[in-house]
C-alpha cells in the first residue's frame, strides 16, 4: 500500500474510534469519509488483493451482506460493513478497520454501485431488486436499472448473482456483449427468492411493451426478455442449489423474505468455492442486523424491531410481525426521503384486529392512511408512551429509517 | 351519477401509479360510503377497453415512459373523451396532469396529448421538489391547497382553462399559478394521494359526480391536523 493511503488508513480508524468514544455514531461513515480525503484512491488501495464481493439492490442488502458474510466466513475472515454504511466512505471504514482480510462482503448503495464497481473489482456482484424508494431524491427505478446495466458493461468479468423474479433486475443484469470487441455478456448466476411487490415492473425497461405474468413466470408481449431458469431456488425451508440438492435453513432472522435473502447468500458463497452444505449452518448464527429483528426486554414488554423503508419491505414487515400489539413510526428526513405519498401503495389491512399505536414525526400522514384503510389506532407522542399504552408480552415495532434509528438510540443503540 | 352505484375508473395502475396515487381512488370511495352511497371502484389496465360510462375517472403520475405510452393508449381507445363528453369528472395528478393537455415532454420528446385541457406542458429548468401550497380559486369555494409536488415539467395554461390555485410555496405550473380546471376537468401538480390532504377537493369531485349542492360534513380530524401540520411547516420552512 502507498504511504499515501497507509496514512490515511491509520486516520480514518482513528476518527472512527473517536466517533464511537464521543457516542456520536457508530464511526462506520465518519472515519472513511476522511480517509477519502486524505487519498482519494484509498478505496481501490484497501480493496487490493481482497476477493470481494458487492450486495446492491432496494431491500435486504443489510441482510444479505450480514448472512453472506457469515457463510464466506467458512473460508476465513471477512471484512464487511455491517452496520449498513453502504456508501463508498462506509466501505473505506469497514475495509481499514477491519485490516488485511482474504475475503471482503459490502453492502452497496444502489446508486452508487457503478462507482465501487471501479473502485474494488469485485469478484462477484450480487442484484437483489429495484423497487421504488425515496422518489423525491432517488432516480427513477427504470433509470437505476439503465445504469446498472451500463455498469456491468463496463465489468464483464465481473461474476453476477442476480434476481430472476425482477424484470427489472434480469434486464440490468444481461447488457449485450460486443463479440467484435471479444467482450463478452458477464456470466449470471439466477436466483428465486419470491417476490411479493411486483408494482414496478409492468413495463418492459426494453421495449416498453406490458409484462405479463402467470404464477411466477413472466415476460415481455415486445420482445424476447423473460424470467431465466433460476438456479437457487426457495423452496419450503429451505433452498435447492443448482445441483438440484436441497438444503434446510434454519434461520433466526423471521420471515420468508429472510430465506430469499439466505439462498442469495448462499449463491454468492458459492462463486466463492464455499459449498452450501458448509455455509448453511453458520446462517443461523445470524439474529440481528443492524439492530433489526432485535428483541430487547423492557417494563415487561419485549420489543421486536422491524424496518420497513418502503412500499415492498412493509409487506414483508407485516408478514414477519406476530399478532401482537404494533407501534407504528413514521419519519420523512432526508434519509428517509420526504414524500409519504407512498404509504398509500401499502395495504395496513394485515393489522387489523391488532393494537396499533402510532408515532414519529409524520404520525398524521399515517393517522389519515390508517383511517381510510379502515384500521383503528392510537396516536402517541413518545415511545415510552406507546410502551405504556400496551400490556407485558411482545410489542411488534415497524418503522422507516430514522424512525427506526430514534427508536434503536431510545434502546441504546442495540444491534 | 350514470346508474345505481357510483362508478369510480382508475385509469392505468400498470402504468400511471409510481406515487400512491391509489389513495385518491380510496378516499373517494370511503367519502362517498360514509354517504350511504353505492360505490364500484374500477382498475382499468393499459390492455384493456375504458368504459366510457363512469362518473370519475383519475389519472395519476407516472414515469416518462408510461407517461407517454399512457397517453398512446388514451388516445387510441377513446373512451375518455367520449366520457368527458357526456359529463364525467376527470382528476389529473402530475404526469396524468400533463397528459390531458395539448403537449407534454416525456424522455426528451414532444408528446400528444389528450386535449381535453387547453395547457400544454414543457421542461423546466429545475425538478420541483418539495412542499407545494397555494389558494384555490375562490370559484370553487375550497380552503387552501396542500400537497408535495415532484415533477421536472413547467405547464402553461390557454385562455380556455382557469388555475386551480395560486402558489404560496412551491412551483405548481410555474412558480405562479398551479393546477387547472374546466367544467368537471381538474388538474394538479400535488401529486400521488392528493386528496389525503385536500378532503374538500375529493367532496368537490363527489358534488361534481352526483349533481348534489352539499354533502353531509364527515369526521375530519385527522386529515385536519395533518393540513395544520403541513401548513406549519411551510411557514417555518420560509421563516
């Protein structure tokens, strides 16, 4: 490694440790983004003779690069950024504090993932999804998947774990190759994870013709794009990998959503040499991410938190959920984008017949949403209000991102 | 109303509903039940014939793409215009906004539009972002507009058409004037859900759609402290 970027590797886990001490934050973003400015290359340095690979997509890429990272782990240690800093100064933080490692697991941001493409040279990329999310700020999705696509034009031999279940994704992820060039279409691995939010995708990102869709099947009426013969498969509990063996996973982490998530880990392992037979067992050593799915016991009460960010993770939120009391938080800062329109694209009827408490700063929006959706609620201003206002037992917590994170500070930052 | 129930048609969900805009075909329809009136509530796909015989029709935003391919469709089934012809309501949201008008740009190109308003609708030089406001022309008799709006368009109104609104915060049309309306056609930049915000609005298409003068007042609690809210935060926002 230069001088150059040892300095600033040595500075940026320094500033991390001093964001942690001061308890200003987890130190993942902080102590990178100064290492970026000392060396603008240090990314690309601290990636240098690493195997990597990149987790990108709208939902599950926390969880996905968490489970990954635990089944890469069977070949040795693994540098990650776990607590879902998923932009190039949070890899430079996970990377520099983590020192050498043989193997590297990140977490991208979507619209960043052109960029850590040319800055690591993963060996694997992993696709999860395209759905909609903080339209105010983010692009357009069908523009997300153009500059995937351009992205993987430039990195054909790059190997690519995709979703076959997202038009969107499967068109991303196959740009044509230029045989006169000698380059080639990048190899894709498919998988199957389920998908149960489909509102995105009734347009061909090709040709603009309608998609049409017949169980879990679906193609283009224009053109020859169609759903792949995925290779990992969901199925019961557990995954079928491209051999046809089928594989039990037992997992921590609720929710079907959360088995589409373990076959993708596994798929990415396996571009590894990691045989799933190996990873499967170290998925379940998994129980929180983040600080998601965390159960903490308080007053009696024993609070599960759920994120939900958008339209699709709500309906996975609320088949994750227990029948049980649900406090519902609502926030529209920056991150969280600042539009709530899209909480009419979430169908609340799955709690009725629960107690449902809602907070948070946009609690009105949601007063009004609940409201027409025929669901009862009680409005609260705090949290230990809402804790107060139900009786000991579980109390299910589904909120957007800075919700989520008020909420997780009021626990003491769990993970 | 054209028959027994009140027939509600949401124009497209395949292609024009990237912003919640759902909502509008919900809050109609529970305002119109909590008044004892019948309601039928129709999905229309981008594949499939319009009816021309509904009372309101919505048309919701959309991304460039289905934006354009939407209007296509509009123009070639026909069953719009023979519905506004016959005295149906139309609510325009963003895209679906633009796309009533004589001209709209979508992904660089000058598009046809229904021309069912007389505006049309070019780029501007900025995306508008963020809380839109405004007063309601004092013709329709409404309390003060509330909404976001998101949209890259600026559109220009023809003497046959009058704005919804004049802009207190935001951009709408063009910083000045937002919206537009004509008969039972009405048009807005507030975008996805608008009527989550603006319930006098969706009484305004109901009274429209049935002929009635007045509506029995609803419980409007909460929407009434979510347009507070916003109002509030507009003001801080400028303070």
């Amino acid at each position: 490694m230069p001088l150059r970027a040892k300095v600033a590797s040595s500075v940026s886990r320094t500033a991390a440790a001093l964001s942690r001490a001061a308890g200003r934050g987890d130190g993942s973003v902080i102590g990178g983004w100064i290492g970026l400015k000392i060396d603008p290359d240090l990314l690309a340095h601290l990636s240098a003779g690493r195997a990597i690979a990149l987790v990108s997509g709208t939902n599950g890429k926390t969880t996905t690069t968490r489970l990954t990272s635990a089944a890469v782990g069977v070949l040795g240690r693994v540098a990650t950024n776990s607590f879902g800093a998923n932009m190039p100064s949070g890899h430079t933080s996970a990377l520099a504090k983590a020192g050498s490692t043989p193997y590297a697991v990140l977490e991208v941001d979507e619209h960043y993932l052109a960029q850590v493409l040319e800055a690591t040279e993963p060996h694997v990329v992993a696709l999860l999804n395209l759905s909609r999310d903080q339209l105010d700020r983010a692009k357009e999705v069908a523009m997300m998947a153009q500059l995937w696509r351009a992205a993987l034009v430039r990195h054909t031999d790059v190997r690519v774990v995709a979703n076959a279940d997202d038009p969107l994704v499967v068109w991303a992820a196959t740009p044509p190759g230029d045989p006169a060039r000698g380059i080639n279409p990048p190899h894709v691995t498919w998988f199957s994870a389920g998908q149960r939010w489909h509102d995105d995708s009734w347009v061909c990102p090709e040709c603009g013709s309608t998609i049409q869709r017949s169980g879990e099947q679906w193609w283009c009426t224009g053109c020859p794009l169609r759903r792949p013969e995925p290779h990992w498969v969901v199925e019961d509990e557990g995954v079928l990998d491209p051999t046809g063996a089928w594989h039990k996973v037992s997992l921590q982490l609720p929710g079907k959503v959360n088995l589409g998530n373990a076959a993708t880990a596994l798929a990415v392992a396996a571009e590894f040499g990691v045989r799933p037979v190996d990873a499967v067992s170290r998925l379940g050593i998994v129980t929180s991410v983040a600080g998601r799915y965390a159960q903490v016991d308080k007053d009696g009460r024993n609070i599960r938190l759920l994120l939900a960010k958008n339209p699709a993770s709500w309906l996975e939120a609320f088949d994750m959920a227990d029948d049980a009391p649900t406090l519902l938080s609502i926030n529209a800062r920056d991150p969280d984008g600042l539009d709530t329109s899209w909480l009419y694209d979430v169908d609340f009827a799955p709690l009725r017949g629960r107690q449902v408490l809602i907070t948070g700063d946009r609690a009105y929006d949601l007063a009004v949403r609940l409201d027409v959706n025929d669901v009862p609620f009680q409005h609260v201003r705090t949290f230990d209000d809402a804790l107060r206002s139900v009786p000991p037992g579980r109390l299910e917590v589904i909120a957007n991102y800075t919700a989520f994170q008020d909420i997780r500070a009021e626990l003491d930052r769990v993970i | 109303m054209s028959s027994e129930s009140l027939r509600i048609v949401w124009i497209y969900p395949d292609l024009l509903s990237t912003y919640g805009d759902r909502g509008n075909a919900l809050i109609l329809a529970r305002r119109a039940r909590q008044r004892g009136m019948p309601v039928e509530v129709l999905e229309v796909r981008s594949d499939e014939r319009l009816p021309a015989t509904a009372d309101i029709y919505l048309v919701g935003g959309g991304e460039d793409g289905p934006q354009a391919l939407g209007a296509q469709r509009l123009l070639a089934d026909g069953g719009l215009h023979r519905a506004v012809a016959q005295g149906s309501v139309v609510f325009g949201v963003c895209a679906g906004y633009q796309l009533l008008g004589t001209s709209f740009f979508a992904k660089g190109v000058q598009c046809r539009g229904l021309e069912l308003l007389d505006l049309y609708s070019d780029r501007g030089e900025s995306r508008a972002v963020g809380e839109l406001a405004g007063e309601i022309d004092p013709r329709l008799g409404l309390p003060p507009l509330t909404g976001f709006e998101n949209h890259g368009g600026r559109t220009h109104l023809g003497p046959e058409v009058s704005p919804l609104a004049r802009v207190t915060a935001g951009v709408g049309n063009d910083s000045a004037t937002e919206g537009a309306w004509r008969g039972k056609l009405l048009g807005t930049y507030s975008h996805g859900p608008a009527l989550a915000r603006n319930p006098a609005l969706a009484d305004l298409l109901l009274r429209w759609a049935t002929g009635a003068h007045q509506l029995p007042p609803l419980d409007d609690t909460w929407s009434d402290r979510l347009r507070n809210e916003r109002r509030s935060a507009v003001a801080a926002a400028r303070a």
